[in-house]
C-alpha cells in the first residue's frame, strides 16, 4: 500500500514545503482520505485517477479544495467524484459548503456523461469498500462528527486518527486488528499548550504518548501529521523527545510504501 500526504504548499523552486496547513492523504494513487489539499498536491497522473473521497469531517483543513477539485474536472468527468463520510458530515457539507452561495451544489449537477459529484454515506463501525479498499470508520473526539479510519487493502492495514483529543473507540477497534503496518496520527500543539489542545480537540506530543500506550500493537510505524505550522520545530524537538521506535513526523510529498 503507498501513501502519501500531500504538500499544502511549495517553495519557490517547487519543492513541497513541510508545513501542513491543509490535511489530505493518498492511497494508491486512487483514494482521497480528506481533501484540503487534493486540488493543489495531486500529480497530473493522480488528477485522473482519484474518484474517491474519504471526509473524516468537514473543518476547512480537510475540505479546503474538494469543491475545486470537482469545478477542475467538471466537464470531463466519465463518473461522479465519489464523497464517502457519515450523513452528519454529508449533511454539513451540503449546508456549509455545497449551497449555492459558498459553491455550487454539485450532486445535482452534470456534465455530459454523469452527476459530477456523489455522497456514499456510511456508518461508523461498519466495514464499507471504497475502490479496492475496505475501511471502517470510528468516532473520535473532536469539536465537530469526526471520524478515524482503519483502512486495508486485505494485506496491509493502517490507521488515521483524524483529528482528536484523547480518544477509546477508535484504540479499540484497531488493537481488534491482528496486524497494523501504520499509524497517522495527528499532533497539533506542542506540550505547553495542553489546554488548547484538549478544548480544540487536538493532541500534544504528551497526548500522542499518552494514546499510543493504548495500543496493543508494537512494530508500526507511526507518522505524526497536522503539526501546526507554526510550531512544527517545537512539535519535532518534542516528538523525538519521546524517544518511542518508529514514531517520526510524516513528511509530506513523500511516497510510503507498507
Ligand atoms: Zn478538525
Ligand atoms: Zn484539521
């Protein structure tokens, strides 16, 4: 399985700069997990062949650019761009993002060949297939219906955490799986902001230790994500602090491979 984040930004020689500002992950080439950046990071290859879209939830930073995906592709999409999350976000969606004002509704808009763009719902703790994947979706704890992700191809299996606060559901359906290659997991705020962390629904370094002792797993590789940019030195110096194997900060851009 590959995956990869994809860059929020580049420099000025288009290099991918690691500050993440914008969540979105790549599976195989084929499936979107979030989409704050799919319209800005994708390949051109890339560009034709993501037609799934995992939400976990809709703040901005897992959105930001999913309605300009679907404007860049409109006329010449052969099948819709598939949205799959829980009917709380699709609902969320539809009245924050996709009414009229702020973009166009696009379920219910075709270009000669199909609907441009297609909510599959599902429910949380029940496996769903998207594209060659089976995935089950665990409420987490953040300010808004969140989502994390226990994503397989049926030989490898990983994890997203999304964006969450100290968390028990989500631990427990992944320690139910015999074997995860890799965990992403998300690190926002460094240890001396704990109280913003817990009321914003975010981890510190402290926090992710404090998660990872959850885990029945050993052996994975864990990819610490949706470091703030402004304090990713502090959050680096604080994750390698933590002196835990396999535990490093993903690098965005970059193709991983399990
Ligand atoms: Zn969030
Ligand atoms: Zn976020």
């Amino acid at each position: 399985m590959k995956i990869q984040l994809l860059p929020s930004t580049f420099d000025q020689h288009g290099c991918a700069s690691q500050e993440q500002r914008l969540t979105c992950f790549v599976i195989d080439d084929r499936v979107a997990v979030d989409a704050g950046s799919i319209a800005l990071g994708l390949s051109e290859a890339q560009h034709e062949s993501v037609r799934d879209v995992i939400v976990t939830h809709p703040h901005m930073d897992h959105m930001a650019t999913l309605p300009i995906f679907i404007d860049d592709h409109f006329a010449l999409l052969t099948e819709p761009v598939r949205v799959h999350a829980t009917d709380e976000v699709v609902a969320l969606l539809e009245r924050d993002v996709f009414n009229w004002t702020v973009y166009p509704r696009f379920s219910q808009l075709k270009n000669e060949h199909c609907f441009v763009m297609e909510y599959i719902p599902f429910r949380p703790r029940e496996e769903f297939r998207v594209a060659h994947l089976t995935v089950t979706a665990v409420p987490v704890n953040h300010i808004v219906p969140t989502v994390g992700l226990v994503v397989s191809d049926g030989r490898t299996t990983v994890a997203f955490s999304s964006d969450t606060a100290a968390t028990e559901d989500f631990w427990e359906v992944v320690n139910e799986r015999p074997d995860i290659s890799a965990l992403f997991i998300e690190s926002s705020f460094p240890n001396s902001m704990g109280k913003l962390a817990e009321v914003s629904g975010h981890l510190t370094p402290e926090g992710v230790a404090a998660e990872l002792r959850k885990l029945s797993h050993n052996h994975l590789d864990v990819l610490a994500v949706h470091l703030k940019p402004s304090y990713r030195e502090t959050l680096v110096r604080e994750l390698d602090a933590l002196g835990i194997s396999g535990l490093s900060a993903m690098e965005a851009g970059r193709a991983y491979e399990w």
